[in-house]
C-alpha cells in the first residue's frame, strides 16, 4: 500500500471561510478519491489572500502525490489563482495559445446568439503559468478551461463546473485500489457499545471502523461505516457489527459494499 | 485592525475525508466568527490519525489567536482527538473531575428513566488534557463537554452539539470588531462588469467586493458581496454596484447590511 498515490484539496475562497458560502467540492472529490483509489490526506479552505495561497500550494504539492484546488480562477479582480500558482512555481503567468483559441470560439459564438462577446476581462480566464508541464483540463460547462501544472489541478470553484473539470482530470491521474465501504445504522447507543466495537476493530486490521452517532425520529442511532480495500473483509465484519448491534436489542440495517 | 483576533477552524474526521459526510460546522462557525470580529484564516480537515491531528494541532495554536476542534470526543476507539491536544501540549491525559460529575449525573439520570448507564467507554468522554489553562465547555445536548486549553477549543463534531459548544464557548472569546456584509445579486454576467467592478474595488478600498457568479432558472447570474466593518461604507458601494449593473441592463437587488 505504500505506493498507494495522495491527495490534498485546496478550496480557495473568501466566501467559504466568511460562512456566506456551503462549501459541497470537498465531499465531491473526497469521494470520487475514495473510489480511484486516491488518499485523500487533508483539506484546506485559504483566504483570497496570496501569501495563504502560495504556502499552502507549495507545501501541499511536496507533500502529496495530487493537489486539487478550486476557486479563483474566474474574470473578476478577486480571481487571483492563477497569479499565486504560478508565484508558487516561480514562474509567469501567460496567456495560454489554446485556452484563448476555446474562450474566443465560445464568446464568438455567444455573441451571434445575442450573448456576450469577449473582452480582455474574459481572456484572463486564458491565463496559465508559464512553462513545460501544464495541461488543459476541459470545461464542457462555460468554456473556460482549468488546467494542470505538474501535479497541482488547478479547477473552478462552481461546484457544477468544478466537478466536470474533476472529471476531465480524471484520465491524467495515477489510481490506487479503490477503497470500499459499507454500514450497519441500528438504534444503538455509541458508548453501549463501544467496548465490542473495540474488540472487532482489533480484530479487523485491515478493516477502518468508524463510529457516527446520530439522532432520528427522537431516538439516538449509531452508523458503523467499514472501509477497506477487500470487499469480503467488510462484508465480514459488517456481518460481526450486526450480530453485535442485535445483542443491544437493535434491527441493525446493513449496507454492503 | 492589527489586533483583530484570528482564528483556525480544525475539522477532524475520516467521515468527511472520505466523503460520506457533508460538513457544515465551518460554515456555521465561519459565519459567527465573522460576527464575533474574529477573522477565521483558514480551515482544515484532518484524517483521524495522530501525527496528522498533533502536528495541525502544533501549526495552528502558534500562529492564531484561537484554533476550534469539532470531532473525535465521543467514547469510540476512532475518538481520539484528546489523547491527541494532550500529546500536542506535551500533556497527559486525566479524567477531569468536573467533566465525570457531569457524565454520572447525566447517566444516572438516564438509568432511571429506562435508559442507558454508565460504563468505562462514556467515561472516556471525561477527558481532558492535565494541568493548567483548561475549562470546559458546556454541552447542554448530551452533557459530555468539550474544553477550552490555553487557545484551543476542542468540541464534538456532530453539527447540533458542535454548534451548541461553539455559542458555549463564546464567552470565553476576545473578540473583534464584527465584519458586515451586503450584497447586490443581478443578471449579469461576470465577465461583463468585470473592468467596472475593479474600478469600484480601488475607490472602496475598505471594503472587499467578492463576485460570485451563478446559474438561476438558466440565466447567468452575479452576486456581488461587499464585506466590511463599516455599514456606511458598504452601503455606498453596493449602491454603486447596483447603479452599474443598472447600465447593463440588470434590475439588480440589493441586499443591505
């Protein structure tokens, strides 16, 4: 498992860190991680601030195997991504040959249909780093493209746009074993049966058990989500979970992988 | 302004990181820090694993007036935020008498109405790290308290008890003055209004205009958010913002602080 390949995402974004804004990409991507077999080490939401910005990209990108960041990438004067990336990577911000050609036919064609035309605020969002290992990610949404520098993907914060440039990315990363989950939900207390769930997780190394209490209908109930690698593995110590949870009395409902 | 306290959100949980749960304790914290005039810089989502949660943990409190905890306080083996705070302050951990009166009166009271006891696994939610600087803080959903050592705030992860924590703790806050925000939300379309928004974005230069653009009912639409510690302020900005949008042909609404 060594091998297994890393992954942090960056959420950059004012709107996030002033409460005004839901943040969804993470769980987004935190899933479809989960599913390439991709670790998803940490995450992060950094302020429209460059220095925040630029530690946070140069830290990660040494750390992990991936970086993902959305947010910032837009026309306006607060979309600053870009112009901290390429700081981060010590080089300079161009304007992509391809990213214009995409923003110029898409806007050619808005404008015959009545719609916007280009404008230099628009062809910012055709800016890159300068240099070797930048590649475009598409954006089958508005055009304007993300892209990739060496192992940073650089994505819009628009969680629908977001998540179809994820996608477009997807063909460029390294996968690992993807990683399986299933769950028992029964109306058990956590600390009831704390002590059992103990002993199965000793017993299940290479099964992650987590705990999630929760409160339906009035009454206390407690998820039990196994991950693993190994299918089988979760299935048997989701069989071993149910029988413990109907000892405490519970109809546990369980959730293959 | 320079000494605005700041502050550090931690959210510490393999749920959140695999993607099963949506986390929504950073949107309601960021907001009330906002309120509180406490300035959140960053916001962090750490895996349940030791070294990760010491070494965010050690980052954060030197670097921020005050770093907020949410999850891994429950009595499950997958709770292990406080033998973690207790490692990162180089501290051991002790069950804190105050913390187990409160866990036995609550688990009494539960016995004798039918309900559960208490037993080793909820007694682990008496934790706290040793020494001095430590208080806790009230949990008036399920009694099991969180805790205040020197800056850092450690509180459960399960939204309606990390809420009522976080309002617990409030008191204990040196706090800031409260940032306000209006917003001015019309048809148009971002890369329109691109150049005049910055224009306005240097003439108001205490106030920070974020531009957050999005689709409603198939139309492009822009909200633009001015934040600030002064109402007056941001209510001649948006008025100009609105005045803009005016001349791109939008009926905008303006949202006052």
């Amino acid at each position: 498992m060594s091998d297994t390949p890393t992954a942090c995402i960056l959420i950059i974004g004012d709107e996030i860190l002033s409460g005004r804004t839901q943040d969804t990409n993470i769980k987004y991507m935190a899933g479809r991680l989960g599913q390439l077999g991709i670790k998803l080490k940490e995450a992060r939401v950094v302020p429209d601030q460059p220095e925040a910005i630029v530690a946070a990209v140069n830290f990660c990108r040494v750390l992990y195997t991936y970086v993902f960041t959305t947010g910032g990438i837009g026309p306006t004067h607060d979309d600053i991504t870009t112009a901290c990336i390429a700081r981060a990577f010590g080089r300079k911000v161009i304007r992509h040959p391809e990213a214009e050609k995409k923003l110029r036919a898409f806007y050619k064609d808005s404008l015959s249909k009545g719609g916007s035309d280009i404008n230099e605020a628009r062809l910012k969002m055709a800016e890159t780093p300068d240099g070797a290992g930048v590649t475009l990610i598409e954006n089958r949404v508005t055009s304007a493209p993300g892209y990739r520098i060496e192992n940073v993907f650089v994505m819009a914060g628009i969680p629908s746009i977001a998540q179809a440039m994820f996608e477009a990315a997807v063909p460029l990363l390294r996968t690992g074993d993807p990683v399986f989950s299933g769950s028992v939900d029964g109306e058990v207390r956590e600390g009831d049966i704390a002590a059992d769930l103990t002993a199965l997780q000793e017993k299940y190394k290479n099964v992650s058990l987590g705990s999630y209490p929760s409160v339906r209908n009035d009454k206390l109930c407690t998820s039990i989500v196994a991950r693993s690698t190994d299918k089988a593995l979760i299935t048997a110590a989701l069989a071993e979970v149910a029988e413990m949870m109907r000892r405490f009395g519970a109809e546990p409902a369980v959730t293959a992988p």
